[in-house]
C-alpha cells in the first residue's frame, strides 16, 4: 500500500452552516466545495486549508452513523483520511494483517473517489478512513 499524504480531516457537525461560520470567518477558510450523499445521509462541505482540507460532516438522517455519532460523542473531529495510490489493495493488505475493516470493499465518496474505513479498534480508538481518488480518463 503507497499512502501519498492526508487527505482531509472529518468533523461531524450538527450544522453545516453555523461551522462553516467559523472557519471563514475566524480562520479565514471559506467553503471551497459542498457534496450532498444520499446514500450515507449526509452534507459535507470541504475547506482548503493548503496541505490537506477539512471536511465537515452534517447528517441528514437521525437514522445516519454522523447523527448516532454526534448524539454519544458531541461535534468534533470524526475521522482522518489518507489518500492511497490503489484503495483495493490496500484493504486487501490490511485484511491480511489480520486488521478488523468497517469496509471490506470500496465505496463511493466524494467526487467519484473511492473509500473504505478501517475500524476504530484496529487503530487505537481512530477511525481512518482510506480514500482513493477517481481515475481520471485520457483520450
């Protein structure tokens, strides 16, 4: 597995908004991208911080892992994530050390990029999140 940096750093949020506030204006890092996923019940919006973004994380769903989160641990940071070179090769690594996965198979994420978690328990109470960016196509 090549991991090629940190991606993002995820902080669950009640609202998107009222955060996204703060960091614009305390911070001076606006919103540098929104994405709404249906099929994990949430809005996340990115803010470029240079080497690596943040991404807040705002449920959609009372039913959704973001809400169950933010009701037993309160806004903060979720999860970071590292960008991989090639996503199934790496959970197929990380399976073959015997490392518990939340994701067997990828996902899709953000802007067609694939993802995949590997459980908080594997990792000392963490819960990292492997990403890998979409392929892009050359004609």
């Amino acid at each position: 597995m090549k991991i090629l940096g940190i991606d993002h750093i995820g902080i669950a949020v009640k609202d998107i908004r009222r955060a996204a506030r703060f960091y614009d204006e305390a911070l001076d890092l606006p919103i540098a991208g929104e994405e709404k996923i249906e099929d994990r019940q949430l809005n996340i919006a990115f803010l470029e911080t240079g080497n690596a973004r943040l991404e807040l994380i705002e449920p959609t769903s009372a039913d959704s892992t973001i809400a169950k989160f933010l009701a037993n641990r309160g806004e903060g940071i979720h999860h970071f994530c590292l960008l991989v070179d090639d996503i199934e090769q790496a959970l197929k690594e990380m399976a073959a050390k015997g490392y518990r996965l939340i994701d067997e198979t990828p996902r899709r994420g953000a802007a067609g990029s694939k993802i995949a978690f590997i459980h908080p328990s594997a990792a000392g109470g963490v819960l990292i999140e492997l990403k890998q960016l979409k392929k892009v196509s050359r004609k």
